[in-house]
C-alpha cells in the first residue's frame, strides 16, 4: 500500500498548494486580529467582487483596490491609496485600536499611507470591514450594527450602480468621480465629474476645475444633455433634489447585467457594461465625443448645431448677431453673439422665438419654480425686460414648471431628435421679419405668437 514514485509530486504539489493557500487567504471580513496582507482577497458573500493589492496597467506599484471578480479582464473601480503607492508587497490592510481601516507597509509602525480617518468613534472590538455585494466596502460596528465608513462615500473614477453622485447639502458631503491619471496611475488626474448644486443644478465634467462638458439640468426624464438616457433604460434612475441633498444613482433592473460609468484619465465621461461572450466592456455611451459637446463651443448667446451639414455648427440665436463677424467668418466662434444693434426687448412689442430640440442654456444662474405651467412661465418672463429666454423645467407629464434665464445664454446645444424647446426674447422687428425661408435654414427656429406690448 506504500505511494508510489510518480504519485509523490502529487503529494509535493497538494503540500506547496496548500503552503500557498495558508499564506495568501481569502476573507470575509477584516479585523483587528485578521488583518489583510498583499496576496489575500476579501470577497463580497455573492463573490462578484474582491478587495486586494493589485498592480496598475505598466506600473511596478501596489494599491489598494476593489475589482469584479466575475470580469476576466481585471477591472478595478475603487481605489484607497490613490496617490500612496506601495513599492514592494509589504502592504497589510488593518484596524487599528481606533477603530479605522488603515494601509501600512514597509514593515513598520509609522503612521498608515492611507486611514478611514473617522478616529472621532470610541474603538469597540467589534469593528470590523466587509465587501458588500454591491461592492460597497463597509467598516461596520457589530455592536449596533451601524456603518461607520463606506467606500461609495468616497468615489474613485466609477459609478457603480446604487452608488451616489453628487452632493450631501446638510454635512457637505461631496460624491464626486476623479479620473485616474493615466492608465498606470489611480492617482487624481485632471478630470472630476460632479453635479454642480449653483442655481438650477447641472451635471458636468470638468478639466482642472473649469467647465469642459455639461450634461446640463435634471428635465424629470433625463439630463438635458443626454438624450441617450430616454430609451429603454437598463436602470431605474432616481434624482433628488431637496433641503438634503442634490444626487442622482442608478439601480439596476436586471442584477445580473455589469454596468458601470468611469470617469476616464482623457476626460471621457464613459458608460460601459460587460459582455461575457466576448469578453470585452462594451461602451454604449461617452461625452464629449463632437464639437458641439465641448463647454461653450460657440460662446455666448448661440447655438451649436452639428446636423449643419457642411455648414459651421455656430449660429446665433433669434435676435443676436456675431460679436466679432470677422471671426465668426473664419469659422471660430468662441467670441459668441450679441443682441442685435437697434433691438428693443424692453416694453416695445417684443415676444419669444422658439429654438426646438436643444440641451437648454447654463441654469447655474437661472431661476426655477416648479409651481408654474408654460404660459405662466412665458408670462412672468415678459414681464421683467432681463428674462432673455424661458423654458419648461421639468419634460415628464408633458412639460411642466419655469425655468428663466437673466443674462447670457450660455453652451446651448441641438439634438437630432430628442430636445427641449427654449423661448428667446427677441424684438418686435425680429418677430415679424422672421421670414419662412429662414425658418426653413435655421431648421431647428419656428414661430411664435407675439404677446404685444406687455403693460
Ligand atoms: C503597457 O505597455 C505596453 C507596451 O509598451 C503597451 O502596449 C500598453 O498599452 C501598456 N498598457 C498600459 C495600460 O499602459
Ligand atoms: C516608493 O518609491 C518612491 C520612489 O523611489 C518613493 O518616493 C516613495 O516614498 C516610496 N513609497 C513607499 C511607500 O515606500
Ligand atoms: C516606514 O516606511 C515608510 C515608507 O517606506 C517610510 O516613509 C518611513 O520613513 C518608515 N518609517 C520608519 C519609522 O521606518
Ligand atoms: C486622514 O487625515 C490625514 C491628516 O489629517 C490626512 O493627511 C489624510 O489625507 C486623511 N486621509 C484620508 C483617506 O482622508
Ligand atoms: C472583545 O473584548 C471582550 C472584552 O475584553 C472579550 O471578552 C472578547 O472576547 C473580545 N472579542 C473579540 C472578537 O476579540
Ligand atoms: C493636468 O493638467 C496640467 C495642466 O494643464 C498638466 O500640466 C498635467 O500634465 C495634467 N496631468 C495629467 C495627468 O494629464
Ligand atoms: C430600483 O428599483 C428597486 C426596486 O424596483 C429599488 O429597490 C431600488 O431602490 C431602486 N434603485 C434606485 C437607484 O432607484
Ligand atoms: C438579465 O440579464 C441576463 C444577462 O444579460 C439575461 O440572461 C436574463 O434573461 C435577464 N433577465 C431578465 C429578467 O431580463
Ligand atoms: C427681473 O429679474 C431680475 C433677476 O431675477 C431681478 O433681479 C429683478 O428685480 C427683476 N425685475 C423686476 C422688475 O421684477
């Protein structure tokens, strides 16, 4: 019954299987006496997701990441210790008699390359950190059950369903995507998305702080710069917009679709999901991809229209003439337009022209009230000779609420098919002169009945 010769390998390879195992564990939970070393993986119970060291593209350097487990090419989503990157594997993922998580390496006691930093809680030796199965990673107080810290609280360059983007007004709370620096690097790059609270809230894309794409207010549908979002969605999209917060977060109808939006290091606003046949991301969505999705492409008081065929996408809008017409000429508008010499949009007979289809103007300084309907909205607007433009604020049961802008009318946008309709100011002049071949080259103006004067 003694093994034989050729079945000793067998025996050698359980043993260094095994070895192996003993010394890079899986987990379920972190604590203070089960610390995480580089090797080990923290699973989600559903294992769709895994926590770990893991090494960037072409970089030598280790981080601390959350990635799907059931993705064959490894896709990481969070990240801890962005721009403290580890040399070596001597990384170990710990609670500390604080209570924190916290990312030591190098073998010594100094303080940690990255901590949950929430030392305000009085340590109990029930803290401990888990994945949940939407790849939240939680440090959990088992005592009374409360969530201390949460990685969806502090977004890395992905939106992950059920995750929150934009921001918590009572604690200021900010959920924001950064991208990576490049493909080698997590560390902050130049790129943030975010919804900007300012005014009527907006959803942009920013390069180094300035506006680089926008995504324009919530219509109740859809952002007004997305029309995409209008088809059969594979999400239930919620947005809020209260005395608490201002976020949007998308849960997924079917759990078994793999979906995600990254901000990327180019400065792509990206939605991709996973197919598994062919094992590749799929992107069925990203901005800015044209010239007219650019912030302000045509400056002020214009529209961009990239269905001109052949034409410059730049023109102004009704009652508004190029600021520098010699620049306009050559093809560059970011001069923009100003209102027409001699116009009178004051008391004088003037009324709105209609642009259909558009990503409305920048609501960071208009003014909302969701109480009026259309033609109370075009009521209120005539009356104050600033309003230059109005517009329905909400898109769902048929267009409801007012939306007025004051002051220029900035990065307005067409659509081939899916729109807003915005009302400009334009002057007496204006509207009768509105020939119908105008109409007819301007596709995208139509009429509208005069209100006379106001008064
Ligand atoms: C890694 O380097 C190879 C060869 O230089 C290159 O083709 C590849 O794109 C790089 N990958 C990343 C993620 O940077
Ligand atoms: C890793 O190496 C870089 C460059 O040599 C050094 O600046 C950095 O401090 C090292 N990081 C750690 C965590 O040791
Ligand atoms: C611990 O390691 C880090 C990273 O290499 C280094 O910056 C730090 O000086 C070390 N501290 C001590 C006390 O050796
Ligand atoms: C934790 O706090 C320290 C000191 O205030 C700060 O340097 C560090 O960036 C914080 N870490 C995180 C992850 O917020
Ligand atoms: C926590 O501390 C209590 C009291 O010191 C001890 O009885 C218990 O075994 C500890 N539990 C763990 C999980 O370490
Ligand atoms: C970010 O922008 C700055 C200023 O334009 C530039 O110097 C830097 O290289 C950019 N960083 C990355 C990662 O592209
Ligand atoms: C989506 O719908 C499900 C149930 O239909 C609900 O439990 C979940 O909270 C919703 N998610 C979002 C982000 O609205
Ligand atoms: C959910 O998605 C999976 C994978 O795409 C598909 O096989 C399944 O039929 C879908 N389930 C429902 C209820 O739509
Ligand atoms: C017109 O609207 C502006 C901006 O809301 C406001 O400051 C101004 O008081 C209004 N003027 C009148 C006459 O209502």
């Amino acid at each position: 019954m003694a093994a034989s010769i050729q079945s000793l390998p067998f025996f050698l390879q359980i043993l260094l299987l095994h070895l192996h195992q003993s010394h890079c564990k899986t987990l379920n939970t972190i604590s203070a006496s089960l610390p995480l070393h580089d090797g080990d993986v923290l699973f989600s119970n559903n294992k769709h997701f895994a926590l770990g060291f893991f090494r960037p593209g072409n970089s030598t350097r280790r981080f601390i990441g959350i990635w799907y487990n059931k993705v064959s090419e490894q896709t990481v989503f969070w990240v801890a210790n962005r721009d403290r990157p580890i040399n070596d594997t001597s990384g170990v993922l710990s609670i500390n008699s604080q209570g924190d998580i916290v990312l030591h390496c190098c073998s010594n006691g100094s303080s940690p390359l990255w901590s949950t930093n929430m030392s305000t809680t009085i340590f109990d030796n029930t803290t401990t950190a888990k994945l949940q199965d939407t790849g939240n990673f939680i440090l959990l107080q088992r005592l009374n059950n409360r969530v201390l810290w949460q990685s969806f609280d502090h977004p890395t360059d992905t939106l992950m369903p059920f995750m929150k983007l934009g921001l918590d007004r009572r604690t200021g709370m900010d959920w924001v995507l950064t991208s990576w620096k490049s493909m080698d690097d997590p560390g902050p790059g130049n790129f943030t998305h975010r919804i900007d609270p300012t005014g009527y809230p907006q959803i942009f894309v920013y390069k180094n702080g300035a506006p680089h794409w926008r995504g324009g207010p919530w219509t109740g549908l859809r952002w007004s710069g997305v029309p995409q979002m209008i088809n059969p969605y594979i999400f239930n999209v919620s947005f809020v917009n209260d005395q608490e917060e201002v976020s949007i977060s998308f849960g997924l109808r079917n759990m078994s679709i793999i979906s995600r939006m990254v901000m990327d290091p180019s400065g792509l606003i990206q939605r991709s999901t996973w197919q598994d046949r062919g094992g590749r991301w799929i992107q069925f969505y990203a901005a800015p991809v044209e010239q007219c999705d650019y912030y302000g492409a045509c400056g002020a008081n214009s529209n961009c229209n990239p269905y001109n065929t052949g034409q410059f996408a730049c023109t102004c809008l009704p009652g508004f003439d190029p600021r520098s017409p010699a620049d306009w000429f050559l093809r560059d508008g970011s001069g923009g337009c100003m209102r027409s010499p001699g116009a009178s949009t004051c008391q004088s007979g003037e009324g709105f022209i209609k642009v259909a289809r558009v990503k409305v103007p920048d609501t960071s300084r208009a003014h909302a009230d969701m109480s009026m309907s259309l033609k109370e909205c075009e009521e209120e607007c005539l009356k104050n000779c600033s309003c230059t433009a109005y517009s329905a604020a909400d898109e769902s049961r048929g267009g409801f609420g007012c939306l007025a802008w004051y002051d220029d009318l900035l990065d307005t946008r067409t659509f081939s098919d899916i729109g807003q309709d915005l009302y400009i100011r334009v002057d007496a002049a204006v509207l009768g002169t509105q020939e119908p071949t105008f109409v007819l080259n301007l596709l995208s103006f139509n009429y509208i009945d005069s209100l006379g004067p106001y008064c």
